[in-house]
C-alpha cells in the first residue's frame, strides 16, 4: 500500500502538477469570488513555474545531492561483487520494440558493464523489479541481466533480483541475496544524486556498501541564477532534485535511515 500512495503522493507533488492545481484552485476561487484566493493562488502558480523553467534551483537542489558522496576506493583485487540498483532501462518501450532502450539512468548499466569487464571475478547483482502502477512490464533485473549477457558477460556471474519496486524494496531484498550468496562489501552502482537515500538505506540494514555513483546530470559548479535557456532540462532537473529530497525526507521520518542526509 506504502508503495501505490507514494506513487500518487509524487504524481500530484511534482513542480508541474503543482502548478497546474494551484492554477485549478485560483480558477475555482475566482468563480466563487474568493479574489484573496484567487490571487494567492495564481501567484503561487506562477512562481513554481517560474522557479522550474526559468532558474537553475532544480539543478543546484541536484548538485548538493550528487556532490554528497564520492566514489570509494576499491579493495585490493577488486570488487567481490557489485549491486546494481535498476531504473536505467524504459520498460514500456522495451516490452513493446525489445531492444534495451535506456533511461537517462542508463549510465548505471554502462559503468556496471565497464566494472565487469575490469574486475571479471566479481558477481553483479541487479536489483530491479517493475515499478510501474500496472506492474505489466518486466523489471531491470531481467533487461540489465539480458544487457550485460549480451556484451559477453557470463550469466553464472548474475544475480536477479525481480521483486523490488522501490528504493526501499531494493536494499531489503538485496540483503537476503547477498546473505545467500555469501557476499560483502559490495560496490553500490547508482546514480549519484540517488547514492545518499541508497547508502542510507543499507546502512540502516547493517550492509556496508561501497558507493559508486555514476549520471551526474549537473556540473559540480551550478549557482543560483536566472536560466532562460533550457527551460524543459531546468523542469527536469528540479523535478529530479525535489523527488529525491521528498524520498529522504519520508524515508528519514519513517525510520528508514538513521540520518536524514546521509554521507
């Protein structure tokens, strides 16, 4: 159930949607005659447009995250094994033309490629079941494990896990496999500004990861400022940035992580 309401809290709290219901409320207020709401209303509206589209807040909120933990170092003789958390793959379009049509975190499956071809003695784990509200399409456990296949990459070395939904899901059902297969000190592959809710998330489980994080989307050196000219990449970007501060936030208050930034 936690997962369904947080998929319809985020469908509703994103920046556009926000906008739009403020729009809605302000329109409402103005056909009941409610001018003191009417105008908060539109006023709001127009200022989370205005931050999302025309300001780099989205991609400063985006470079705290990514800046937050840095790549370990790896043990002698590399890693035992790597986790690879999923969402790099479109899950749609993969069930309806095949292929591995990647997300813009496809990078967490390159640089998983790149460290199984570097270090051939280690065991990759992808953690990634179907996270869609239909649950009908086929997770990146089963797309990242064909991918990796295909660029001669042994499937005895695979692990899948199908089940996971969520972050949150993923560190639980990855710390029985791990348990099973006898592994530790696993490198952690994600994307960067998605490492700190990871790290925490196994941390709280008592599995010491090593972090790897990989899709940098801003350049480390983003200020505040007016942006007027890419305003769909600053909508992304805070989009990106609020959603991942919202999942610390509630997974903090849940008991999830033992520190709301973790580092």
């Amino acid at each position: 159930m936690t997962f369904y309401i947080s998929k319809i809290f985020w469908l509703l709290a994103q920046p556009l949607s926000l906008a739009l219901l403020f729009l809605l409320a302000g329109l409402i207020a103005g056909l009941l005659r409610w001018n003191r709401l009417r105008t908060w209303a539109s006023v709001t509206s127009a200022l989370v447009l205005f931050l999302t589209l025309f300001t780099s807040t989205g991609a400063v909120l985006l470079q705290v995250l990514e800046d937050r933990i840095a790549r370990a170092e790896l043990p002698a003789g590399g890693p035992a094994c790597i986790i690879t958390l999923g969402g790099g793959f479109e899950s749609e379009v993969v069930a309806a033309r095949g292929g591995f049509e990647m997300t813009q975190a496809g990078d967490r499956f390159v640089e998983t490629l790149r460290l199984a071809q570097q270090f051939p003695q280690a065991r990759i784990l992808i953690s990634g079941g179907d996270g869609s509200l239909s649950g009908a399409y086929k997770g990146d456990a089963v797309v990242g494990a064909r991918f990796l296949e295909a660029f001669g990459v042994p499937a005895t070395r695979l692990i899948r896990e199908t089940e996971s939904r969520d972050t949150f899901e993923n560190a639980g059902n990855t710390q029985a496999l791990l348990a099973a297969n006898g592994l530790e000190r696993c490198l952690l592959v994600t994307s960067a500004f998605h490492m700190p809710r990871s790290v925490g998330l196994f941390r709280k489980l008592g599995l010491d990861v090593l972090p790897w994080p990989t899709d940098y989307r801003t350049t480390s050196r983003a200020s505040l400022a007016l942006d007027l000219t890419q305003p769909s990449t600053n909508s992304q970007l805070m989009t990106t940035a609020l959603r991942e501060w919202t999942g610390l936030l509630f997974y903090y208050l849940a008991g999830r992580t033992h520190a709301l930034f973790p580092q």
